[in-house]
C-alpha cells in the first residue's frame, strides 16, 4: 500500500482509543477531533492527486505522440517524394540538404519537420503538374492519414503542448505535495500522541491494553517507493508499456519491481518484473486493452506501492 494508506490505517485505530479513553489529551493544540478530520481528508486528496496524474499522462502522451507523428513523417515522407520524383532535380537537392538533419532528438525532429514542409509542398505541386495530374502526397501513421499542412500545423502547435505538460505537472506537483504534507501532519500526530500515553498509563489498564492494537514500526525502517515519472505506449511494435521513473527513491528496499494489470482481465497486480533504474518495457499488448502499472518496493519492515498509473493501447504508430 501507498505510505499515505498506512498512516490512515493507524489513525483509524488510533480514533477510537484516543477519543473514548483519553478525549481531553491535547498534543499541542490537536485533539482527537483533529486527527479524524485528517483521515476524512486523505481520500479527496488521494483522488484529486490521481485526477492531476492522469492529466499530466494525457497530456505527456499528447506531446510524445506529436513528436512521433513528426520524426515519422520526417523519415519516410522523403522517401516516397524520392521514388516519385526523383526526375526532379530541384526536389532531390531539397531532400539531400533535409538528410543532413538526423531525427533523433526532440530538437532535431523539429528541424527535420520545418524543413520537409516546403519540400513537402513542392512535391505536391510536382504531382499536380505531371500529365495526367497526381494526387498530393499524403503518410498514413497510426490508421490516420497525414498531410503536409498537418505537418505544418504539428510544428507550429508542439510549443503549446510542451506549455500544456509544464503546466500539468506543477498542478500534479501540488497535489502530490498536498497529500504528502497532510501524511506527515497524521503520521507525526499518531506518533507523538502514543508515545505521550504511553508514557503516561500502567502496564495492565485498560488503555495500555488498548495501545497494544495500534500498529507500530519496527526497528528496521520501511522502503522508500519510487514514483513513476511517466507511461507511454511504444517499443516493440509501438504495443509496449514503456515506464520511466522519478529519480530517487528505492531506498532500504531489498526487492523492486514493476507489477502491471490488464483491467477486465486480470483480478490484481499479478504480473511483475523486476524494477529497472532506466526504465521497463512491458508488454506487448494488444490495441484496446488498459494496462495499469505500480511499482513496488519492499524488505523485512513491509512494502510500498505508488499509485496506479493507466494507459489505454492505440494503434501503433508506424
């Protein structure tokens, strides 16, 4: 389970105890009644903390699909202009200089994709001109057919979809800081009001026996989780779960994985492979199932998961 599930749990046990036998202990200015509005305030902020994750995958995705679609187009567009046109010789100077940019990198790709848009468009006034006239060129990707003003309108809204990703991840940023700050806040309160009474009750009273209910650490400190940074579809035959993760993380764990669910069809996190610093490929799936994915991290004191992170499969992008 997440951290933030296990201080819910003790604070749960810990309600009844504090507000039956000991309702006037104050620690600080907190009472019994402060701790339950903490635990009525953990799950509108777990989801929340999902809502701005899924947000943030949707738009993630968006930007990287954009950048696929482009780095595609870049490398076979050219191609088919050369083996229709390669009569031209005006067009087939335009494409040696648009090789010498290689698509590899989110700023070489961008480059690739504003230089084919002329040439693009050249060769389409190319086709129009052959006697009888051709149709312009077009590259499906993914079942969907693509034009060179598409292409255009690709390079010219990808600066937007970087803003959209940047402003996603501060809002998942908060929400995850809101969450973590108020699992804290139960966490150091359970801990400070049971070391108070503790302290403060005979061995063989009732509320000594109470005490003995609430779940406590042991000695060995639990396993720090690592979050998942993002999920993306790819790999081989574009059908693969591609997880990268936050750095950091991990550490007292003594086993790590990544453990993923295809929604209706399996019944938990069943399926697992071990944990990679630079990141899993799973799969393949198939086109229209969800996948979920955790990671888990775990050792003698217990283990911790993050929460799930989904990604529906599309067609590949080929």
């Amino acid at each position: 389970m997440e951290h933030w599930e296990e201080t819910k749990l003790r604070s749960i046990v810990t309600l009844p105890v504090w507000r039956r036998l000991t309702p006037e202990r104050k620690i600080g200015t907190l009472g019994f009644a402060d701790l339950d509005a903490m635990i009525n305030s953990f799950e509108p902020l777990a989801q929340a903390r999902t809502l701005a994750q899924d947000d943030y995958d949707a738009a993630y995705r968006a930007m990287q699909e954009s950048l696929a679609r482009m780095k595609l187009l870049g490398t076979k567009v050219p191609v088919i202009i050369e083996g229709l046109l390669d009569e031209n010789p005006r067009l087939m100077k335009n494409l040696q200089a648009l090789y010498a940019t290689t698509p590899r990198t989110e700023e070489t790709i961008l480059k690739r994709a504003r230089e084919l848009y002329p040439v693009w468009r050249r060769a389409n006034q190319a086709q129009a001109a052959l006697t009888p006239s051709q149709e312009p060129i077009t590259r499906f990707i993914g079942g969907m057919m693509f034009t060179a003003a598409m292409l255009k309108s690709m390079v010219e809204d990808y600066p937007n979809l970087v803003e959209a990703v940047a402003e996603a991840g501060q809002v998942l940023e908060d929400k995850r800081a809101a969450l973590q700050t108020l699992d804290r806040m139960a966490d150091r309160l359970n801990k400070r009001w049971y070391k108070v009474v503790k302290a403060s009750c005979d061995e063989g009273s009732e509320l000594f026996r109470a005490l003995q209910g609430i779940p406590k650490e042991t000695g060995t400190a639990k396993p720090q989780p690592v979050e998942i940074a993002n999920v993306t579809q790819g790999g081989t035959g574009g059908l693969q779960v591609l997880v990268a993760y936050v750095e950091g993380g991990g550490k007292h764990a003594t086993t790590k994985q990544v453990k993923w669910q295809v929604v209706g069809t399996d019944t938990g996190f069943g399926r697992s492979a071990p944990w990679a610093a630079e990141g899993n490929a799973l799969g393949p799936f198939e086109e229209g199932q969800t996948v979920q994915i955790i990671t888990e991290m775990s050792n003698s004191s217990g283990r911790r998961t993050t929460a799930p992170r989904t990604i529906k499969i599309g067609s590949p992008l080929t």
